[in-house]
C-alpha cells in the first residue's frame, strides 16, 4: 500500500495518507522520498526542493506558493506556504456593475461613497482544495447536508 498519494506528474507534493514518521522512507507516484519530519495524515510533503517564491503543485495545479525554502521529504503547509485559496480576506475583486457579481450598493464603502466596492470571491465557487469529505460513503445513514 502506498503511504502517499500523487495526483498528478506535474505536482511537487504528495498527500500522506497515514501518519509518516522522521526518517522513514515511502515511495510517492516515482518518487522515493525520506521524510524528513513528522508529517500528519492528510497533510502535504514535498517531493522534491521547492524553493522560496515557487509554486506548490498538488492535483496537477499551484495552491499556493512557497513562502520559505522546503526541503524534499519536508511538511508542507501554513508555516510555508502562502495560498490565497480560501482566504476571504485576499480573494478580492473590485465591483463592476450594478446589481451584478460583487454590487455593494448600500454598503459602507458602496459605489455612491466614491469608494472602490470589492467583494470577496464566491463562496460556492468550485476549489481545487477542497478537505477531504469526512464521510465519503455516508456510513451514519443521515442526510447529508447540501
């Protein structure tokens, strides 16, 4: 059983599937990495160097970009990478039209002010990110919610 999965040849991280421990080596898509830090279930590593400014590449796309230098076999997450995904207060685009996607008529700071309405992007827009749904087969027999 693979202990990380690697979505696509592009990426330059695989996501571990169980707990990985320091020093451990695991065999991710074609790559043999030695983890080089305690990396949780669910969480990235990097496969390779990723330096400072680069992109992160999970699922064949950038999520994010590296904030310092990754080390292959390092964690990948918050502490060193920064993603505007899910981020309402980056995902910003300025108002356009009336009535339309991001109108802030009536809002502080709304067209009528003079101000630059902006808006946050729309939350039920698609996202490569997504977490992982914590009940895929809907084992509890409820309704899932919408």
């Amino acid at each position: 059983m693979s202990l990380a999965l690697v979505i696509s040849a592009r990426d330059n991280v695989a996501t571990a599937l169980e707990p990985l421990d320091a020093g451990q080596t695991i065999r991710a898509g074609d790559a043999t990495i030695t983890v080089a830090e305690a990396i949780p279930r669910g969480h990235k590593l990097a496969l390779r160097a990723i330096a400072a400014g680069e992109a992160v590449v999970k699922y064949g796309s950038p999520i994010g970009t590296a904030s310092s230098g990754i080390a292959a076999g390092a964690h990948v997450h918050t502490h060193n990478v920064a993603s505007t995904r899910g981020r309402g207060d980056l995902g910003v685009r300025p108002h356009t039209a009336p009535g339309g996607p991001g109108d802030a008529s009536g809002v502080a700071g709304g067209p009528d002010s003079g101000a630059t309405a902006r808006r946050i992007e729309d939350p039920s827009a698609p996202r490569i990110a997504e977490p992982p749904d914590p009940d895929p087969i809907n084992t509890t027999g409820g309704e899932r919610p919408q």
